[in-house]
C-alpha cells in the first residue's frame, strides 16, 4: 500500500511497556498492583494487518505470548525499530511461523540492527545449518522508502539519546518508540499523518526517551486527528487518571488495543 492509498491499516498494539514491561517485578507502587488490565503492559511492540498480511514492528521478549494472546495464524514480516533487547529478544520465536506456514520470515532492520541481531543470535547465522533455529529473509533497510508485500514503510529517523532509532510512516499513520528527539527534516516527513504513535517514559525529563510533556508537545506542532502515547513506564500513572489529564486528541495506548487507519 503506497502513500495516499485507500487501503485500511489495523493496528494491534501488541504491547506498550517500557522495558521492564508493567507491573514490574516486586514493585508495589499502585500502578503495578492496579486491577485496571489497562496498567498491564507488555514490552513495546504492533502489529499491521491490511489486504490480508500481517507485518509485526519488534519483537521483544514478549513477542511468544503476544503472539499466542492475540490468536496470530499469520506472520510475514518483522521490522525493527533498533537493536535494545526490549525490541528483538523474541526473534527466535518466529521459528513457529517457519514450521507452520512452511516460509522463511522477512526481517527489516538497518545495517547496525542486523549486525546486532548476528551478534545477539550467531546460531540463526552460522555456516551449518542448525534445525532449531529460525529461518529468515533479511532485509537491510537505509533511509529510503521500501515495501513489504505492496506496503510502503517511510523510515523515520529519529535519536534515543546517542542512539539512532527507525521509526515508519505507513500511508497516514506514524510510529515512533524510544526517542527523545526528531529533527525538524524528520517532523517533516511525519506531518499529515492522521494517526501518530509516540514514545513517552514517564512525567519527568528522561536523557533517551520524550517524558509525557515533551511527547505532548511534539503532537501538538504535528497536529494529527488522533495520537496515542507508548513504551510507557509505570512512573507515568495509572491509565485512566492520566488519560483524563491529557488534550483529547492525544490518549494512552494499552495493551490489545486496536486502531483502523483509512
């Protein structure tokens, strides 16, 4: 699907965790112990359905659950955003996929990210073939548009910090996760965008992620119709109290939310 195409986008946030996913392991603070299902948040992670494929942005290492939450019959690719673990820890998993579907999986990534996807899992790459591990495409991504199965991904450069990071316009949505700043030649390439997907960590200034403020007003010079907050710490406050604070184009996402792009 080509920039401008009719063609509708289905979103599943397939997670909208920070790193540590929320609740965090032996905290107490009232997000972590929070009945709302909304507070529950797996590490980062989407899911793109249209004309009947399905492309997966990270997968970290909740992608096997993520997977088997959402009844998932069909994978044809993984983008990534960058390298951290929180991002690419699943990858071994699409080897269900490979037995299944009977095909090997088109990964998308930046040269930097595939080398560390070498690094992190040297079995998947090694010149004998070992029967267990995944069975992949790899796609070496720069700054210029690509597609994945007639769907044109814009890559989005943006910094985590020292770091860069991918982040992908699809026709008229945007996703961007772990940034903490977007030069104006890439706010850019975002403008217009119905639908924008930012990252935002927590309340206070963090040095590689937008904290709530910071995201807020990014969104607010890119005026979308509708923007939804992610990789989300619980420092940022419970679901429903935070989502009445924020202006009302702009939301929390959660966990299996879903959102159709036109």
């Amino acid at each position: 699907m080509k920039q401008g195409a009719t063609n509708k986008l289905k979103i599943t946030f397939l997670g909208t965790g920070t790193s540590t996913g929320v609740p965090v392991i032996t905290c107490d603070c009232p997000v972590c112990t929070s009945k709302d299902p909304r507070d529950k948040r797996f590490r980062t992670s989407i899911m793109i359905e249209v004309n009947g494929r399905t492309v997966v942005v990270d997968c970290g290492p909740d992608f096997r659950i993520q997977m088997l939450r959402e009844n998932v019959q069909n994978l044809d690719a993984v983008v990534f955003t960058h390298e951290h673990r929180d991002h690419i820890a699943g990858l071994d998993d699409v080897r269900a996929f490979n037995y299944v579907l009977n095909k090997k999986i088109d990964i998308y990534g930046t040269e930097r990210v595939m080398e560390a996807i070498r690094t992190e899992f040297p079995y998947i790459f090694s010149g004998t073939r070992y029967f267990g591990a995944p069975q992949l495409n790899i796609h070496t991504i720069d700054t210029d548009p690509f597609e994945i199965c007639g769907i044109e991904f814009i890559p989005i450069g943006v910094m985590h910090e020292k770091l860069p990071v991918t982040g992908f316009r699809i026709g008229d949505f945007t996703y961007i996760t772990d940034a903490s700043f977007i030069a104006p030649e890439e706010l850019d390439k975002i403008r217009g965008s119905k639908v924008i997907v930012l990252n935002a960590l927590r309340n206070s200034k963090h040095v590689s992620h937008f904290s709530v403020s910071e995201a807020v007003e990014v969104l607010a010079k890119l005026e979308p119709e509708m923007a939804y907050l992610t990789h989300l710490s619980h420092f940022v406050g419970l679901h429903e109290q935070v989502n009445q604070r924020l202006p009302g184009f702009i939301k929390l996402a959660y966990d299996r939310m879903t959102v159709v792009v036109e």
